[in-house]
C-alpha cells in the first residue's frame, strides 16, 4: 500500500464514519480509532492524536449550526468547561504514561457505554423541575424554541453535573473522544435540561474538551499530518452530509446497527488489549 | 437578580457561530492544500505508523510549524491547518470572555478566563506534562 492508496482508503472509511456517526448522534469520532487501529494496524496513539482532531472539526461545525437556532445553553457550557478542560488535561497527561494495552481496553469499555446509551429512551418534556440556589446564583435558567414558542426551564444538581464532566473530560482526554454521551448524561440526567438542549450543548462542549487534550497530543508528536489529514477530512464531509438527511423510522434501525457495529469493535478492542496485541 | 439580556445573548450567538465556521472551513482548506502538496510529493510506500515514532520537533510547537508552512511543505500545511482548528475553540472562549465583560457579567467572565488559562497552558505549556 503506497501513501495515496493509505491516504483514500482512510477518507473513504472516515466519510463514512462521520456520516454514520453523524446521522445516528454518536459523532464520527468513536469508531476512527477502532477503525485505524484495527483495520489500517496504525498505532493507538497516532489514532488519538487523529480522532481528537475530527472531533474538534465536527463539533465545532454542528456546534456553529445549534448556537444559532438558540437550543445551546452557552452559560451552562461555559461553567462546565472548566471541569472538562481540567478533567482533558488530566486524561491527555495520564494517557502518556499508561501503556496502549490498557488504553485499548478503556477504550472498549468506553464504546460499549456510548453504543447502549445512544439506544435509550430519550426523556423531552419537562415542566416539573423546580428552581435551584446555585442554578440562580449562576444563572443558567434559560429558555429554549419548542412547538409552543419559547419555554423555560430550570437547571439543577450543579454540582453532581460538573463531576460527571470531569469524568467526561478525563475519558476525552485519554481516548480521543468527544465523551458526548457522557456529557449528555450529566446535563440530561443530572442537572434535568431539556434532551434537545442538552445534546447541542454537549456539542457545542465538545470542541473546547477535545482542544485542551489536543494541545498536549500535538507538543507530543501524537497528531501526524499524514493520518490526521484524511481522517479530518473525511470525517468533517461525510458528517456535513449526514447533517442534512432528515431523521426518520431508517435511522432507528441504522442506529441498531451501528451500535452493534460498535458493539463488536469494542469486544475486539478489549480483547486486543488483553492479548498485548495493539 | 436580574436575568440574562436575552437578546443580547442571541446576536452573541450568531457572532460566535460565524466565528466557529469560518474557522472550520479556513482550517480544512488548509489541510486539504497541504494534502494534495503532500500526496504530490509522497509518490513512496505508505509509512509505517504500527509503530510509534512522535512527530518531529518542528511539527509539535506552534513556532516551527509556522515555519514548516511557509516553507509550503504538505506535512507543515496540513499541521498548520489542524492549528487553527485546535485554535478555533480557543478563539471562541476568547470572544465569550469579550461578550461576558462587555455585558458586564463579572461571574462569567472569571469562569470564562479560567477556561482560556486551561487551554492556553494546554497549547503552549502542555508538553512538559
């Protein structure tokens, strides 16, 4: 295989990885290192260095759309950023000096958590969420468009929420990832903001996680052109195009199948990483 | 306590999404110059990545990947590119930290500044971790 053969077969893959990932909510970036790893035998750490980068790209381009139409939460965004910068810097520090075994096998455990979440049920109406000291003090309370104009909405369990996003930015930081079902977690969950506004929210984070983690992967030497290039460049188009087919009954059943999809990478992951074989 | 001038906050929103595409779109030009200058150059067997090297020195600090791309080398092209999209989150916590002081909301603009610092010690101090 010669480098412009290398470099299409990683487009094409990222392309369809990002439309994918796009299509079905759980972002291009969590199959790129199963995919480069795997399939193309490229090292764990060159495919961090990569997926880091197409995730910033798909976040902050999704993230440019959502802030317009007014769903994001950019108060809530910005105080939680400070646990996930800080939990990123941690992950991507951490992530040096641990061997790329036990990096594949938290992998794997961290695929087979996002391909479960992306199946649950998902929770929208909420008129019951009463008022919360810190939530006030903070102002997070915001308002956001529904079919009944603009509704309002309380936030809450601050606290328990900035903890899961250091979590979210730990998992960052050490696999590449834009942990954006463990963000919506902790803004659906724990602080109750509407589904809708916590997943552009948790986009619109996205970004600002997997920078901080970048910056250290870049002054590493993780992140090569040669890699990132087509995987930035796939992931990005084939997510813009998967941004523009509607969701419908189709993308329930493609979601099945990526999360079984990601299912089996996972498994496979995990058991490359015990077998000391990444 | 007074909320939010919510219009304030939106035209804040449309500022910032701009910023986020053009930044996007500038940072995948780049990438994809560098890699048609890349792939011209690269007529070899496709380099080894099973087993890790590092980048070198010049591809890893802001300063010689500067100099790579001026040079109008692919590799420094590409690296310059995913640069500025490393920096386009950057940007946009520096433009909140503008709009929050502009507002003259004091809470958010320390929270805004601690992001910064975490980001800027990231960028430029962060290889010594």
């Amino acid at each position: 295989m010669n480098t412009l053969e290398f470099t299409l077969l990683v487009s094409m893959g990222s392309l369809l990885a990002g439309f994918l990932g796009s299509l079905t909510g759980l972002g291009g970036g969590v199959v790129i290192v199963p995919m480069l790893t795997l399939l193309f035998h490229v090292d764990i750490r060159y495919a961090i260095g990569a997926a880091l980068v197409s995730v910033i790209a798909t976040s902050s381009g999704a993230a440019a759309a959502y802030v317009k139409e007014g769903y994001s939460n950019v108060r809530v965004g910005m105080f939680l950023e400070i646990a996930t910068t800080v939990g990123a810097l941690v992950g991507a520090a951490v992530a040096l000096h641990l061997h790329v075994s036990v990096i594949a096998i938290i992998f794997g455990l961290a695929l087979i958590y996002s391909a479960f979440s992306s199946l649950r049920e998902k929770s929208e109406q909420r008129t019951d969420v009463a008022p919360d000291r810190i939530a006030a003090w903070l102002r997070m309370d915001s308002s956001y468009p529904t079919d009944k104009g603009m509704t309002q909405y309380h936030v809450r369990g601050v606290p328990l929420g900035f903890a899961l996003m250091f979590g979210a930015g730990v998992l960052s930081g050490l696999l590449g990832i834009g942990s954006g079902a463990v963000k919506v977690l902790a803004m659906d969950q724990a602080m109750k903001l509407p589904f809708k506004v916590s997943t552009t929210t948790s986009n619109f984070m996205i970004g600002v996680t997997a920078a901080a983690s970048a910056g250290i992967y870049l002054s590493r030497g993780y992140i090569d052109p040669g890699i990132a290039m087509p995987v930035m460049l796939g992931v990005l188009g084939g997510s813009l195009v998967g941004a523009r087919i509607l969701a419908g009954a189709t993308v329930r059943t493609l979601r099945l199948v990526f999360a079984v999809v990601i299912g089996f990478l996972a498994v496979e992951m995990i058991y490359n990483g015990f077998a000391g074989k990444m | 306590m007074t909320t939010p001038d919510l219009r304030q906050d939106q035209r804040m929103d449309q500022i910032m999404a701009v910023l986020l595409r053009s930044g996007v779109s500038l940072a995948a030009s780049l990438v994809f110059i560098g890699g048609v200058v890349y792939l011209l150059r690269h007529d070899l067997p496709a380099i080894n990545y099973r087993v890790f090297q590092g980048e070198p020195q010049e591809l890893r600090t802001v300063s010689g990947i500067l100099r790579e791309a001026a040079t109008f080398h692919g590799r420094g092209l590409i690296q310059l590119g995913l640069l500025i999209l490393i920096a386009t989150p950057v940007a946009r916590v520096l433009f909140s930290v503008v709009a929050f002081l502009y507002e003259r909301d004091w809470t958010y603009v320390a929270i805004t500044m601690i992001v910064l610092a975490l980001l800027c010690y990231s960028l430029f101090g962060g290889g010594g971790l």
